[in-house]
C-alpha cells in the first residue's frame, strides 16, 4: 500500500469523513489522476477494511461507515475532474448482486469508463431481474455489467443473464462479470454465460474498451 | 458429500431454547451438535450433524471459524459471521463464543439485534447509495449543462459575426450597383451608349460576386454542421487528390508529405479545408512561380496538419483580419470567404487553426484536427441558430 492508501485507511478506520476528504483533495492537488485514487488509493484501502473484518478486526458497523465515507469521496473526487464530452458512444448498464457495501468496485468501473467517455448507467444494489432486463431492453446497451461477491450471488447473477439472453433484443449486449465470487475461479464466469471477467475495476476498463468500446466507436 | 457419523446430541437448556438470537452447540470437530431451531428455520434446513464449513457462507467465515476453532483467540471479543446454505445467505450477525472443556466444543451464542435497528441500518444504507448515485447524475448533468452553455455562447458570438459580415459586406456591391445604375440625373453628364455598355457589364460582375458572397455565407453558415458518416482517410492521397483537381499553374509546386495519417473524418469538411488552404496559396502567390508544404507533426491528441507556401506573407494587422467573414486583400477576385471557412470548419470539429507569418517571409496555416472525431454523432445544441 503507497502511503495515501495507509493514510486514507487510517482515517476510514477512524470513521473521520472530513479527513477522508483532506487526504483525497491532497492527492488530486498534487496532480494524482482520479483513476490512480480509485485503484492506487480506495481501492487497496477497501481491500484491507475487508481484511479486518475477517481478522475480526472491524465490526461490520464500522465496515459499513467506511463505505459511506468512500462513496462520497467517490462523488467528490469523480465532480472535480469529469468533463463532460459529446461523443459518448458506447452504452454500458451496471447492476450489482449483493448489497450496498458491495458496490464500490461496480461504481469505480462506471466512473472510470465514464473518463473513456462511455454513457454508463448505474442500477445500485440488488435490482430485479425483471426491471433489468426491461432497462436493457430500452437502452440497448453495448454491455451490462454485474458483480456478485459472494458464491449464492452467483445464482442471482446467472438468472439475470439467462432472462438478458432470453429476451428478444436487436443485439446482444457483451456482459461482465465480477467480484469476488469469480476471483477464485475465474472460468466460472463463462460456465454462467457471461462473455468476460476482470480481476479489477481497471482490468475491466481495459477488456471493455478492446472488446466493445473500439467497435462501437468505429466507423 | 461425505456422510458424517452421527453426532452425539446434547439437549439445550430451556434458557438457550428461548434465546431470541440463533444458539447452536458446536463440538470440538467442528460439527453442530444442537440448536436452538432458529438457524434451521432462517437457513430452511436441517443443521444438527452438519459440519460448520457447510453452514457458513464464504471463505471468509470460514477464516474466522477456523481461528474460534482453534482457540488461539482467546479474548472475549464478538465474532461477525455469515451463514449461508444452498441459495439463502443471512446478514451478518454477531455472537459470542461460550468455550467448553477441553475437546468439548463450544457455543455459539447470537447476539439479537432489535429489528428496529436492522430496519433502520439498511434504510440508512439505502439512502446513502441513492445519495451518491444523485450527486452522480448530478456532476454527469451539471457537466453536459456547462458544455451545451459553452456551445451556445460559441454559437451566440458566430450568429453576431455572421450578421455583421452580412450587413456590412454584402452592402459593398449593393452601393457599388447603386452607383452604376444610376440614370442620367441632374448633376450627372448624360452616359454615352460605350459607358452604359461598360456599366451595364460591371452591374453584372457585381451581381455575380454577390452572388458568390451569399452562396460563400450559405457554406459558412452550413460548416457548423456536422453529422455526416466519418470515414477512415488516407489524408495524404486526399490531398494529392486536391493537388490535381486545383491543376496547380506551370511554376507552382505542391509537395505532400510521404507520412500523413490515416484519420476517421467526415470527409467533406475535411477536403473544404485543405482545398481553402492549398487554393490560396496558389491565388496569392508571389510572381508566377510557389513552392507549397503540406506536412504533419504528431501532437498528442490531435494532428498538426501544416501548410507552408513562399508567398508574399501577411502582416500582423491583416492576420487579426484573415478569418473574418468577406474578408479579402483582392476585392476583385476573392469573396473573403476560404479563410473564414476553414476556421469554422476546423473549430466545429474541436480543432483549432492558426498562421504564422511575416511579409515577404511566406505563410504556414497550422490546422489542429483531433485523432478521435468528436461530437459527429451529438446533436448540435438549439441555440445554434446560424448553422439553421
């Protein structure tokens, strides 16, 4: 962990939102990119607070008030370097299986696709497959993507791409998959239909920028 | 899955029975040895005989199972777990560990948390993620509002060029007309019928440049939009192309450069540009003979698209003037059009274009055209009223 990071987890460990804020401030100040905070920063930061969870050393109150806090460092953080762009082509919906404390990696994905100038849509925790197919339905997105951390969660997500393929569409959308679920074993994301699986929020950025993005903007 | 001998039960206290939290004996072996029922109820399965590595949900559980089991954590803390069976999962809860004798297991005792709070907690967490996903659609449509305010103002100060140009440049002829059409007044000495023949004529050359006056202000209003299929452009054999529709006069040479990109554009600004540019560096010429340069330098985002000629140059007062509409430094033969053309072309594409030059020292037009088209496929804001 770079020392931000150590930094930062302290002040989560702490449940100090305004210092939260004063370490993150800092590092865009010193120029730091906002994709380098996400994964140099947040990322490893969240990563530890779930470490200590199950070293039993954070309770799951504490686990759930650094995720609020890094939400809205995420909401600060994304509102001072965004700049609106017109040529937003491809179109990406988000949903995620678990529940809120789950969904920082999911929104870190949207945000960081949103810097390559896609139109990302994202649905927050525990959407009905019904109300997700019918979005996609409207929307025609290039891609959707879901994430599940824990294995019952899968299931969740393997019925969602079941209804996406079965329902009657002008195009398929590519979907992703991720999370801790499919960490372990990453073939498992094929074995429920899904066409790709990231380690990280980066990772995925890459793999739907070559897999999607560079096709839907070409001529 | 391996069948486990059964265990032996053991029964619970009517005290635990009662406990409002999940109570479930588990021995040295890790397997349940007794229950409260209530994880048997949540879980909708039968947990007596089970072992606890099938009853929590995820490895991290088990993590934390393993180190109750060992008893290397002797503290008196609360441990979070999950449990888990087929495709139920229940939120975490926490308990304390009751250690028996040695290789007698233990209890694991919930600690129950007021349904009141639980309700309150995960609204509190449901707010919060509506919360931030607001103040993202927030930042996203704050973002697209600043673009689109830009965009009009760009908009708003072009229409006001726009119709300055048109009132004051396209009077010239008008009053020039005027002029020769004058008939044989009081103050005037009658035309003899050779002068009425050389005005008549120069009433329709008038007419004729005004003509392409208002055609060049119908190209210039028209360049805003865009819209049109990109297409992957070999530039440099479209501007060689360019070369020979121009049919450069004997004593003017124009060399392309071997490694001009190949760039996705709309095709027909992009030819507009470089036809403006390289026809008027063949119109203004000094003496008969030119050397034009088109080459390219590779500038990050975009590309750096230099024309260069050796002619007569243009002085600092005239380069503030060379982009204004009906600008020209030969009334009789340009329209004031080209220049003016290209930068809107440029700038409608999130380019930029500039000059360098000094009388007597040649011209180089820099045209910056970005790598990746932008907003080809966007609507153009409403307030564009000239591009209407």
């Amino acid at each position: 962990m770079t020392s931000t990071s150590s930094e930062f987890l302290a002040v989560l460990r702490r449940g100090d939102r305004r210092a939260a804020f004063r370490v993150i401030d800092e590092a865009l100040d010193a120029g730091t990119e906002l994709r380098e905070i996400y994964l140099g920063v947040v990322q490893p930061a969240m990563r530890e607070i779930g470490r200590l969870w199950q070293e039993n050393e954070l309770t799951v109150a504490e686990e759930h008030l650094a995720t609020a806090i890094v939400q809205l460092v995420m909401g600060r953080a994304f509102e001072r370097v965004f700049v609106w762009r017109d040529s937003r082509t491809p179109v990406l919906i988000a949903a995620c299986a678990d529940e809120e404390r789950h969904q920082i990696g999911l929104r870190m994905l949207c945000d960081l696709l949103e810097m390559e100038g896609w139109d990302t849509m994202y649905l927050g925790a525990s959407v009905p497959i019904e109300s997700l197919v019918d979005l996609v339905r409207k929307h025609e997105p290039d891609a959707v993507a879901m994430s599940a951390t824990i294995a019952p969660h899968v299931v969740r997500v393997r019925n969602a791409i079941a209804a996406i393929r079965a329902a009657d569409l002008p195009k398929q959308p590519v979907v992703a998959v991720g999370g801790r679920a499919f960490l372990s074993d990453p073939s498992l994301a094929t074995r429920i239909g899904a066409d790709l699986t990231a380690a990280d929020a980066s990772d995925a950025v890459r793999l739907l920028e070559e897999q999607v993005g560079r096709r839907v903007r070409a001529p | 899955m391996m069948t486990l001998p059964a265990p032996p039960t053991v029964a619970l206290t009517v005290d635990l029975a009662e406990w409002p939290g999940i109570v479930i004996r588990i021995s040295a072996d890790a397997r349940v040895m007794a229950t409260n029922g209530r994880l048997d109820a949540l879980l909708g399965v039968d947990i007596v005989g089970r072992s606890m590595m099938e009853l929590l949900d995820h490895d991290s559980s088990w993590q934390k199972w393993e180190r109750i089991a060992s008893g290397s954590d002797t503290s008196e803390r609360v441990w979070e777990l999950i449990f888990g069976a087929s495709d139920r999962v229940l939120d975490t809860g926490a308990y304390s560990v009751m250690r028996l004798g040695k290789n007698e297991g233990c209890w694991l005792i919930e600690h129950p948390t007021p349904p009141l709070l639980s309700a309150l907690a995960s609204e509190v967490a449901l707010v919060n993620t509506d919360l931030a996903m607001a103040q993202r659609t927030l930042v996203i449509e704050r973002a697209r509002l600043a673009g689109a305010l830009i965009e009009v103002e760009r908009s708003n100060s072009a229409l006001d060029e726009f119709a300055h140009a048109v009132s004051h440049d396209l009077k010239a002829p008008l009053r020039a007309i005027r002029e020769y059409a004058d008939v044989p007044g009081a103050s005037r000495m009658a035309k003899t019928e050779a002068e009425s023949a050389r005005d008549f004529r120069r009433i329709g050359e008038l007419a004729s440049r005004m003509r392409r006056m208002i055609d060049g202000a119908l190209d210039f209003a028209r360049a805003g939009q865009s819209g049109s299929r990109l297409e992957t452009l070999d530039t440099g054999a479209l501007l060689r192309d360019i070369v020979v529709f121009l049919a450069p006069p004997r004593g003017v040479t124009i060399r392309i450069a071997p490694d001009l990109p190949v760039l996705d554009v709309e095709r027909v600004p992009f030819e507009q540009v470089f036809r403006n540019l390289l026809s008027n560096a063949i119109t203004y010429r000094r003496g008969d003979n030119a050397h034009v340069e088109v080459s390219v330098l590779d500038a990050g985002a975009q590309w750096e698209f230099i024309v260069a000629d050796d002619g007569p140059g243009i002085s600092e007062l005239e380069q503030q003037q060379i982009w204004r509409l009906f600008h020209t430094s030969r009334p009789g033969e340009g329209t004031g059009v080209g220049l003016a053309l290209v930068k809107r072309i440029v700038e409608s594409q999130q380019g930029t274009v500039s000059v360098r030059s000094a009388p007597g020292a040649g011209s180089e037009f820099r045209v910056r055209w970005p790598k990746q088209a932008a907003g080809s496929q966007g609507p153009r804001s409403a307030g564009d009223a000239v591009t209407r």
